[in-house]
C-alpha cells in the first residue's frame, strides 16, 4: 500500500511476495488405541498384564469362624470357555489400563451358580441409572447397555481400578492425563516427518556467483535429476555442497522423548528402567532394583488384581473368596532365602516339609 510521501515523490509502492501461512497443528487426538500406538504405553501394559496372567489364584473358604485354603473350583482355574485363563486375565488388565473399566458378562449354571465369564468390550458397555415410571432417577440399581440390549448387576460384573465417589465409570490413566499422551504422540508424529514433511531440505549447494531465478532452478534440476539416478554429481563454476544433517540425538529427539517415556511410565506406575529409560541421579543397584520391583508389585499390579480377585469372588458362592499368590513375585535371590529358610526353621516358623514345598521341591 502506498503511502502519502510515495504519492508525493511519484514513487512506486514496494511489492513484497506473500508470505506463506503456516497452518496451526491441532494435537493429536487420544484414544485408547491411539495411546497404544506409543511403544512405551504398549510396553507399560504389557508389563503390567504379563505377570498377573501368568500368578496362581488361590481359592479361600470361609467357615466354622476359620478361612481354609481350598481347592480352587473350575470358574477361578478356567474364567471362560471360550478362552484360557491365561488370555481372560490379560485381556480384562488391558480394558482396565486403557478404559478404567472392564466388564465380564455372567452366565449361570441350572443350580444358579456362575459358570462361565465372557469379557465384553469396554468401549461398547454403558452403565447407567435407570428410571422410574414418573421419570425419576433410580439410584438403587444400575443397568449396562451392550449392543442396544440392557443388562442387569446380576449379569454383568463391573471392574474398575480408579473409581470416583458419584461416578460409575472408572476413570483411566489414557483419560485421566490425555494431554501427557498427546503430547508424546505429537512428538513421535514430528519426528516421523521432520525430513518428509517438515520442509527441511537435504541439503544446500552454495556459491558466490550471483544467480537469477531462471540460474537457480536450472542449476536446482540439474541436481535433483542427477541424485535421483544416483550419477556422479560434478560442481563447477564455485558450487559446494554442504548436507544438512542432524545428530543422532537430535534427530531423534532424544532427551524430550526420554522425558515423555519417564512421564509414561510415571503414568502407569511402571519402574523406568523397564521401558528402556532411567531417571537422572537414580542408582541401579541391587537392593534399590529390590526396593523397586518390590513397589511396582505392590502399588501398581495389586491395583488390578485387587479388582480382579473382588469381581471373581463376587462370581462364587457366598463364603468363598479368591486372592492372587505374590509370593513368586516377592522372592529374593537364593541365598537370601535359604537364610530366611533356616532362620524359619530354627525358630519353628517353618519345618523343612513347608521350605521343601514352597521352593517346589519334591517332599
């Protein structure tokens, strides 16, 4: 735009080439199968379901005033028949991690007891409170709508890991912190296409000669033409090629990922160095890897199984009651176990029947 003292001078209007728009980047979209597409949300649950699909459930029996140790029944060794126990316990970890919820459908045998649990998709399950004839909330009864069909408690054993006082859903981590899991998606993304998409060229070929456009674009072909049949590349007249390249740490981010993967594995409970990552200042050593795994059993697996073991004693006969074994996962190395193992047996804690069979020796 021309301006009153151009007007004046008889000057013209200095013409500037547009400047291109950059558009604005929206974040990435979270949901649970997008925040699985994370290497590290995918290996934190794996970690966290492998070892609770793996554990012996023990069954317990309330009676007389004493809690026995019994036989485990057929639902707690074999949840559903159209599965193995081993599939049933990781897939209902997995709707846990990523819903907060997990939903089994009950069937029950002609003597009214449960006698087969199928998992339904938590993304296609809904509970809600019904309502009366005058319209009226009912408070005192939940129902679950699957697939336009409604279901009653009685038929459908509700899982949750994080409940909330006056919500019926669980709430979940992928939910809960959306935008720490955007924000390593937005990462993973720019990375992926900062030479493909970024507008970051390969390379840049310089000369002092002072080139027009028409110059620039032939000498500009000339170049691609010969790289992209991979000739020898000739430069006269002054040319040099310098290449544009990034360290490996900085093409692949490193540091910034690092952060997100320790902020992921903070998410999920998860010790860092299992996800390939550790926390700066931290000591590997023995006693605080101990220290460490005996936390991630404790904090982080007891929260599912703890919703496991109360949804599948729900599922069993009243008085019965399951609960998963940890001891495996809370052993120490050999020697510090045949250490506790005579100090047991010397102080008639345990006699060497009871050491036999826990290590799972012959008697």
């Amino acid at each position: 735009m021309a301006t009153i003292l151009d007007r004046l001078l008889g000057r013209k209007p200095e013409v500037r080439a547009s400047q291109p728009t950059i558009p604005t980047r929206q974040p990435s979209i979270v949901t649970p199968n997008t925040a699985l597409s994370l290497t590290s949300v995918y290996r934190a649950i794996q970690i966290i379901g492998t070892p609770i699909s793996k554990m012996t459930i023990n069954t317990y029996r309330f009676a007389t005033g004493v809690e026995l140790k019994v036989e485990n029944p057929v639902l707690v060794n074999n949840p559903s028949l159209d599965q193995n126990r081993k599939d049933f316990l990781f897939q209902t970890v997995l709707d846990l991690a990523l819903h907060g919820n997990a939903y089994w459908y009950k069937q029950y045998s002609s003597n009214g007891q449960v006698n087969n649990l199928t998992i339904l998709p938590a993304a296609s399950v809904m509970p809600s409170y019904p309502k009366t004839i005058d319209g009226a909330i009912d408070y005192s009864t939940i129902v679950y709508d699957y697939l336009g069909k409604s279901y009653t408690k009685r038929e459908i054993e509700h899982l949750r890991i994080f409940s909330q006082s006056g919500q019926l859903l669980g709430l979940s981590p992928i939910a809960s912190c959306h935008k720490d899991i955007s924000a390593a998606l937005d990462l993973r993304d720019y990375a992926l296409n900062w030479f493909t998409a970024a507008g970051v060229p390969t390379g840049v070929l310089k000369t002092n000669q002072m080139l027009n456009k028409a110059e620039a674009d032939e000498v500009t072909n000339n170049w691609h033409n010969k790289q992209q049949n991979r000739q020898v590349a000739v430069l006269a007249n002054g040319f040099d090629y310098q290449q544009i390249a990034l360290s490996p740490r900085d093409a692949l981010f490193t540091e910034v990922q690092d952060q997100q993967t320790q902020a992921i594995a903070r998410l999920f409970g998860i010790p860092p160095r299992l996800l390939i990552t550790s926390v700066p200042g931290s000591s590997d050593t023995y006693t605080n890897l101990q220290d460490e795994n005996q936390v991630f059993f404790r904090h982080t697996l007891m929260a599912y199984t703890d919703a496991i073991t109360d949804a599948l004693s729900n599922c069993l006969p009243r008085g019965n009651r399951v609960e998963f074994d940890f001891e495996h996962l809370f052993k120490a190395d050999v020697a510090a176990r045949y250490n506790y193992y005579q100090t047991a047996i010397a102080a008639g804690i345990l006699t060497a029947e009871e050491v036999r069979t826990k290590e799972g020796l012959d008697v």
